[in-house]
C-alpha cells in the first residue's frame, strides 16, 4: 500500500452511516457521534445505557494486510503489560467489517482525558512520555509482517521528501521558506548518520493525541493508554522517540529543552546508540516541518475538515518550537544529555582539554601573561573579576544595580589595573533578574576584557588562524580543526582571507577617556551563523561585550564554545550547574530522616532580601524563610556579628553590656503593663519551648501539659512531646508521653465546629469544650501546670484562633491553677502586621513567651519571656545556662535585628504588603474553584488548597504539584498542615509590592495553565 504526497480526503460516511453500520454488522442500537481525524473517520457509538464503543471507518487505501499488522501489534503490546483498547468482532465474529469498499473496525472506548489540550506538562509526564515510547519499540522489536512494509507519508525515512511536495500548499511566503530550510537542514544532518539507524515495526504516531491520559495519585494527567495505529509500519527505531517528542512541544512551546526529559527516559529504558541520538533533534524538526506542511495540504482537499483545521495552530507551535534554537545546539543538547562525548576539542563536562585542538606557532609564542597574547602592548596589572554568584564584591544587593559589571571594572581600575577581565562561563550573578518567571542569561560564551582609558593598543592574533571575516564588530578567525576565533570590540586592520601567525597584528583597541571592552570567543565553526562573529540565534551584544546563554543552555554551549583562558594566559575558571552533584553528595551522607525541598533541587548559593539566587544565577521569590525576617543578606546584621567577634564572644556566666542591653530592648517591645520582666535566651525555637515548659512546671509543681491537636513546637524531647501534628510525624498522637494531653484544635474550617456559627461563637465552644478538659484532668489527678499554644494556629496554614477564644481558655487555665504559654517562634515580632507579637491579636497576656526564628536573621536566637517569679522557680531544678545562648554575638546580632525592623518599617511593609498580598489571593479565588479558605494576616499567609468547597476535600497532591511549577516559575512556596494541603506564604518581611504581584501572577498562571 502506498499512501504518499499530498494527503487524503476522508471517506464519505455520515453519522447516521456509522449508526446503520454498528446495527447491521455488530447487532447494537447505538447513537453515533463523529471524532476527529485526518484521513479516516471515527466515531464514538453511545447505547441506551451509556456505554460506549469506537467506530474507524478506514480509508480505501489502507489494505487487510496493514489491519492484519495492526492487530498484531496490540497482541505484543498486551503482552509488554501496555494498555491499548480491543478490536471487538461482528457478528460473524470478524474483526474486519465491511461496509460497501470500505473496511471497518469497532473497538473498546477508553476512559480517560485527551493529553492534547493540556497546557503545561510536569516533568515526570514529559518522561513517561519518553519511557512510553521506549516501551513502545521494545513490545514491537521482534513484531514481523508484510502488512508493515507500508509507504506512506508519516515514514520518517521520507519525511524531507514530504515536506518539500507538500510545501506549495503553504501560502504564507515567510512561513513556506522556513519549513523549506528546515528541513533541508534536518535532512542533510540525518543524512549523515541514516545508515547508522536501526529499523524496525513502530507506532509512527506515538503522540499526545494518541495516548489517552488518567489522572494519578499527584492528581496530574499521566500518559496511560495508547490508541491509534493506523500509520505502523517498518521505520527508524529512533523516529518513535521523535515523534512522540515533538509532539509534546506545543505545551510549552517556547521552552523546547524541556522534552529532553522524554529523551533521557527513552534513552534509560532502551539505550539510544550515536546515531540514534544525533538523528533525534533533525527528526523532531523534519516532523514540524511535515505535520505544517501536511496541515496546509489537508485542508486545500478536504476544506470541511475542522479537525485538521483546529490542529493547525498547535502543528505551527510544534514547528516553531522545534526550530526555536539552532539545530546545532539542540543536537549537542541531546548529547549531552544523554552522557555521549562531545566532538574532539569539546569543552566541560567530558574533561577534554579543547585547547590543545587551537594550533599556536612553535617559536613564536608570546610570553604567558594575561592579556599579552592578545594585547601586546598593554602594561599594567590585569585584574580578573568575580561577577559571580558567591561574589564577596556584590554583597548588599551591589549585583543589582544596572551598572553592577562597569561598578566592578571601575573599582578594579581605581585600584591601578590596567585591564580588568569578565572570565568565559562563570554565572553572572549581575545578569540574574528578580520576580522573572524565566532564568537570564547570566553565562557567558567569551573572556570579556576592559582596558583602561588610554591611547590605541594594538591587537594581536593569539593563535595561528586565518581570516574569516571582518565586520564592524570585529574579526573571526578560523584557527584549523573546526574551531572559530572571534575578537569582537577590534578596529580591524587585516584583510579577509589573510593568513596569521601568532602574534601578528590584526588590528587595533581604539583610544578612548572611557574604559574599553574586547571579547575574545572560541566556538566551533558549525555554531557559526553564516561567517559572521554573532553566534547563531544569540542575541548580539553591544560591541566587545561577551554573548551569554540562559543556563538551560549551557550543556550544549560547554561543548560548542572553548574558555580562550590559556590563549590569554588567564585561569580556566568555567562553571556548569552542580546540583546534580551537590544532591548527590548530600543524600551519601544525610540521614534519611532529614527532609529536603523540591524534586530536583536548585543550590542556591545567595540570597538578597527576599530574593534567593541559585548557582546559575537564577533567581527566585523566597515566600518560605520566615527565620530571615530581614531579608538575606541584610549587611546591618553582617556588620554587627563581624564587628562582635572581632572583639569578644564568650558565654553569658560573664558580664558584658550586650545581654543586659538586647534583654531591655527585647522587653521594651512588650505591650505595657503585662508584668513579664525576665529574659533567658537560649539557640533554638525548640530550646525556648523545651525551657518554657519546664518553667512552668517548676513554678506550678504539676507535670501536666496541654497542647493543641496539629500543633508544632519543636524538636527536643520536651517540645516534640508537646507536638501533635501528623504532618511531622504520622505516629503524633500515639505517642505523646502521658503528661501531655492533647486538646481540640479550633479551626473554624476542619475542626469540630464550623459552619455557618459567628466566630465568637466558635470560640465559645472550642473554650467550652476546653474547659471541660480540665475538669476531666483535676478529677483524675493530672492538675494543668501549662496550656502551650501557638498565637496562629501555624502548621494548620496560619489559621487564625477564633475569636475570644485565647482569652477564654486563658482565663480557664489560670482558673485551674495553670500558666498560658504563647508559643511565638512563628508568628511573633512584627509578622502580623498589625501588632508585633500574636497574642497581641487575641487581647491577651501569656505568662510565658517562647520567641526565636526572626530574632537572629538566621543566626542562632532563641528565647523566653515571662515574669521574675516564674523565672526564678527553675532554682528549683538547679542552674540555668545555655552555652551560646545570650553571648555577646548572639545579643549584638538580636539589637541589629531590632534596629533594622525599626529603621526600615518593616512591620508597617508587613501591614500594606501582606494585605496586599491577601487581597490578590482572595481575588484569584473568584476564578479558581481549588482555592479554600484563606487564612492569616500580615505576611504569615496559608492558601488551602480544596477539590471541593462543600467538603473541604483537602487538594493535597494538587499543593505539592503546585509548588513544584511555582519553583520552575521563579517562586518557592512549600506546603503545610496535616493534609499538606495549604501553601506556607511566610515570607521575609521585606517583600515588596512588585515581588507580591509577580507571585500572584505566577499563581495564576499555574492555576490557569495546569500543573
């Protein structure tokens, strides 16, 4: 059978056709609904009660052969434990019907929901697409029949072939020359390695829209079905991948790397060989290429064809996606991916050292100085620059600044350099972009180097090479054996065609009262867009300056471009993301008990403020790190604990102005007239809890604690007993020792009572029910010693208490003989907004306060409030001293805090900020059903995730698959409560209008897009 150029008209049968078809031939009363398809046609077969079958009327070219092969192969598939629907028989019990010339199969509906129209596809859906697909070729590796030795257009073999007949049928002139070329390129670097490809029977259309998806566990649409055979046949094993891959472009177009996760599970499951893998990137272009000019095709001869229409723009995004970068590029990105050695000379991760394949003239060398080779003439120092992530030089938020690289070329200049260098393929943290939902392009392809102001220099040709071309940029010099020098900033003085030695003069550095960039970038000659210095599809800087790549695209640009550093006598100090590494080294020597964010996580290496920035310079929204309520990096706390220890650091048994000092001011932010005048600091929010609990047993002489149900406390022994949350640990209230009692928790959302009731009184019965509590307590003998609680109910999600609550049960307890613990770790100093401490909110005293996180910025702060009576009791139980706690580092660190808080108004930014913030997500639920209640205040936020409103079913697979997305969007969020069903929004209290509105925009964008 031959089925090639230009496409086919559908059959001509009807719906009613269909009907009279499934009556006559299969005996069932049915209803007939057509599908979609390009060349048959389908229908779906509804019976009275509501069961479901699929009619395929086949197109006349299609023979019994091709069905016979067909049928085979879902036999091989079932036996590979693959999912596909059965061909049920007729009547006469054949699976081949027929109706007129036209040949006809019913088969099993399959339940599930079409892959096609989702938006964003989560990485692990991307490689069970891959993995998909390799099952695919390896249940069909040993099928055998003449009905697969097929012609027909979808054969990848002639895919080139193809798209240049059907091409004519394009009638955007624009758009027809870029499928054209494409191909054509995609043709010729396939034909080098064609003879190379295995061949065997393939699906042929192993796509999105032919493999029928069921929602999982994490609640995402998984590939689980596959239908659709009807373009089997013999084909390059290869060209499964392929197509699978490039259907998957369209989800997000405009990010095609992403389906190398699809490459590098094909590649796990059934090993791709070389040739394999450089043919897959001009297969994914020779297959948009094909499915464009096709889609134009098929609606010049079947105009009424509206799936073939509605396809048309999802074709043209799997074109455009595919060809988004060089093909060049996404060859190497493949390889490298897939752990193949790059060509001879290649850079990075294979180890090779590429700069032995660049010739040099023997004798004629230049002295190995920096610059020298290139400069000749220069004299002075040559200062190589640090604009990288971990650069002491752009602490503060200095990397930020506009100017941040000329900032760092001036200092070096001021200093007495005569030249200051910007290295080849470190991440400049100075091109890193806050609140973007994409990564910069922070790595650069050359040696960027400035030269101070000054008269002309003349430039030199630091290898032996050959002129290429001469722009008004500069020169490119080809240097033998593939690779290309280009000098980017030089006024040329050399002709093209012009042999050099190392050493000749090529051209000159123009004088200047400014400083001057030249960049020198070694690539390989096919990178080279025509013979220009510009690298192909990277956009060209000002003149001099150094090209960089997103760092996506850094695999394949370690393996396309060389570190000029040993032809300018400059170190080789390249980077590439070591993440990979640095979770691997972690997991060799962590316990597995100890918990880490994310999937596959990013290193993050800096953080400013409420920015985090990882060690390829992308940056993320920090909306989890309440403990740096600061900001990171804040230089008033760095000043101050570098100040500190430079003079003393010894332990609080010693005396010293700090403790008394922070110990005053701490007390100073206390609401007036509340009696607590005693401060004992410790390290740790679970050391200010453990010690608060033993303050109050001291003073009460009782043992009895009660804490609330889902509370978290900490982890010491005494604090984790007081800990109830199932998120922690699932065994939490099996094993709470038996002087803790564990009282109701009082959500208003998923607690005992809700509804409808104020929420006065709700707390009225929450307190009720409380008090009832104690009185069960005193009559068995266990007299409450303390009731700890945290002033928002902070692993629920920021669940505010109801109201009156807290005074309610306070007073009960007091009543009782007991003293009221407000936990604050959380919620204390300013996070509310409104007040600067939680109790605050509930018009009530504590006894005692446990304080911690924030009062550090991160370094180790924790502490206890309460009054010189309780206080005083602990000399019961002998001497209280913590090592660290109290020092005069730790007090110095905790008044900088305070005085940054004051001087900055970061609890009024809490107040507008986090209002903000609030209103944004309340408005994001009008529109999306799967947002909850809302919970907190100020910057300590919980958005409940639901499937339904009515039952409060919690979304919990939805959160977790949410935060993943948000954090390739340049969010961290996390979740929390016992059904992790609530995203955590706790961020530094420094986070700004701008950051608060791209998060809620990034949440829209999930929520809207899928996850």
């Amino acid at each position: 059978m031959t089925q090639l150029s230009g496409g086919l008209v559908r059959p001509d049968v009807t719906e009613a056709d269909a009907t009279a078809i499934a009556s006559d031939h299969y005996g069932v009363d049915v209803v007939a609904r057509e599908l979609g398809s390009n060349q048959d046609r389908n229908f779906v077969l509804e019976a009275a009660d509501g069961s479901r079958t699929v009619l395929r009327v086949d197109h006349p070219v299609f023979e019994d052969a091709a069905r016979e092969a067909q049928h085979l192969a879902l036999d091989a598939y079932r036996a590979a434990g693959l999912s596909v629907p059965a061909v049920l028989p007729g009547v006469d019990g054949q699976l081949v019907q027929r109706w007129g010339e036209l040949a006809v199969r019913r088969s099993e509906f399959v339940e599930g929901e079409p892959l096609v129209d989702c938006g964003y596809l989560a990485p692990t859906v991307v490689r069970e697409f891959g993995a998909l697909a390799a099952a695919s070729v390896t249940a069909l590796a040993e099928l055998s029949h003449p009905g697969l030795e097929r012609s027909h257009m979808w054969d990848m073999r002639v895919a080139h072939s193809e798209v240049v007949k059907l091409a004519a049928a394009i009638t955007d002139d624009r758009l027809r020359d870029r499928v054209l070329e494409a191909a054509a390129e995609a043709q010729r670097a396939l034909a080098t390695v064609q003879d190379d490809l295995a061949v065997q029977a393939i699906h042929g259309d192993l796509t999105d829209d032919n493999v029928v998806g069921r929602r999982g566990d994490d609640s995402r649409l998984h590939p689980h079905t596959v239908l659709d055979l009807g373009d089997l046949s013999c084909g390059w094993r290869v060209a499964e991948l392929a197509v699978t891959a490039a259907s998957l472009l369209h989800h997000e177009g405009d990010r095609p790397l992403r389906v190398l996760d699809a490459v590098g599970a094909f590649h796990c499951a059934a090993s791709l060989s070389l040739a394999e893998a450089r043919a897959v990137w001009p297969l994914v272009v020779l297959r948009g290429a094909l499915l464009v000019a096709s889609g134009w095709r098929q609606l010049a001869i079947d105009g009424d064809n509206e799936y073939a229409r509605e396809r048309i723009a999802g074709e043209q995004a799997i074109f455009d996606a595919a060809t988004h970068y060089p093909l060049t590029e996404m060859t190497e990105q493949v390889l490298a991916r897939l752990g193949f050695i790059g060509a001879p000379g290649a850079d990075g991760e294979f180890g090779l050292q590429a700069v032995a394949a660049v010739p040099s003239a023997t004798g004629s060398a230049a002295p190995n100085v920096p610059l020298r080779s290139l400069l000749p003439e220069l004299a002075g120092d040559v200062r190589v620059l640090d604009p990288g992530v971990e650069s002491d030089e752009l602490d503060a938020g200095k990397w930020l600044d506009p100017a941040a690289e000329l900032n760092l070329v001036d200092d070096a200049f001021v200093t007495g350099a005569a030249a200051a260098v910007l290295p080849y393929g470190v991440f400049r943290l100075t091109r890193a972009a806050i609140d973007a939902a994409g990564a910069a392009e922070t790595w650069p392809l050359g040696t960027e180097a400035w030269v101070a102001p000054g008269s002309a220099l003349a430039v030199a040709a630091p290898a032996d090479a050959s002129v290429v071309a001469v722009t008004g940029r500069g020169l490119l010099l080809d240097t033998g054996d593939g690779w290309f020098l280009s000098i980017d900033g030089a006024v040329p003085s050399v002709a093209e065609g012009a042999a050099l030695r190392r050493g000749d003069t090529i051209g000159e550095l123009a004088g200047s009262d400014d400083p001057r960039p030249l960049s020198v970038m070694l690539c390989r000659a096919d990178a080279v867009s025509g013979l220009a210095p510009a690298i192909l599809a990277v956009t060209a800087p000002a003149a001099g300056r150094a090209q960089l790549v997103a760092p996506e695209r850094v695999p394949a640009w370690r393996r396309l471009s060389l570190d000029p550093a040993a032809l300018l006598g400059l170190e080789p100090l390249s980077q590439r993301d070591e993440s990979g590494d640095e979770l691997a080294r972690r997991e060799r020597i962590f316990a597995s008990a100890q918990e880490r964010y994310y999937d596959s996580p990013m290193q993050i290496e800096r953080g400013w403020r409420h920015h985090l920035v990882d060690t390829t310079g992308r940056s993320y929204v920090d909306m989890v790190n309440n403990v740096a309520g600061l900001g990171h990096g804040h230089p008033g706390v760095a000043d101050a604990l570098n100040s500190q220890i430079r003079r003393l650091n010894t332990n609080s048994r010693f005396l010293y102005r700090e403790l008394a000092e922070y110990s005053e001011r701490l007390l100073a932010m206390l609401p007036a007239g509340t009696g607590l005048d005693t401060v004992l600091l410790v390290n740790s929010g679970s050391e200010a809890v453990d010690l608060a609990l033993r303050l109050a047993q001291a003073a009460t002489g009782r043992k009895t604690i009660v804490a609330l149900r889902e509370a978290y406390h900490g982890w010491t022994m005494a604090s984790d007993a007081v800990t109830t949350s199932a998120f922690d640990n699932p065994f939490a209230l099996e094993n709470r020792p038996d002087w803790v009692h564990v009282a109701d928790v009082p959500n208003r959302f998923r607690g005992t009572y809700r509804g409808a009731e104020s929420d006065r009184t709700v707390g009225q019965r929450y307190a009720a029910d409380f008090g009832d509590d104690l009185v069960r307590l005193g009559a068995e003998g266990r007299d409450v010693a303390a009731f700890v609680c945290e002033s928002v109910l902070g692993n629920a999600g920021g669940v505010l208490l109801p109201e009156g609550y807290l005074a309610d049960v306070y007073a009960r307890v007091r009543a009782a003989g007991g003293l009221c613990i407000a936990d604050e770790v959380q919620v204390g100093f300013g996070r509310l907004g409104s007040s600067f401490w939680g109790f605050e909110e509930s018009g009530v005293v504590p006894d005692i306060v446990s304080i911690a996180k924030p009062m550090g910025n991160g370094f180790p702060v924790g502490g206890v409030i309460t009054s010189k009576a309780i206080a005083d009791a602990l000399a019961s139980q002998g001497q209280f001293f913590s090592s660290a706690g109290g020092n005069p580092l730790s007090c110095r660190v905790g008044i900088a805090v305070l005085d940054a808080m004051r001087d900055e108004g970061l609890q009024q930014n809490v107040a507008e900020v986090g209002e903000r913030l609030s209103a944004g997500v309340r408005e994001l639920a009008e529109r999306h059903e799967i947002i909850g209640p809302i919970h907190g205040k100020g910057l300590y936020v919980g958005v409940e995730l639901v499937r339904d409103r009515q039952t409060m079913e919690p979304a919990s697979a939805e959160a977790a698959a949410i935060c993943e997305r948000l954090r390739e969007l340049g969010v961290v969020v996390l979740t929390t409560s016992e059904r992790s069903n609530v995203l955590k929004v706790k961020p530094p209290l420094t986070l700004s209008a701008e950051s608060a509105d791209f998060v809620l925009a990034q949440l829209d964008r999930v929520l809207t897009e899928g996850w």
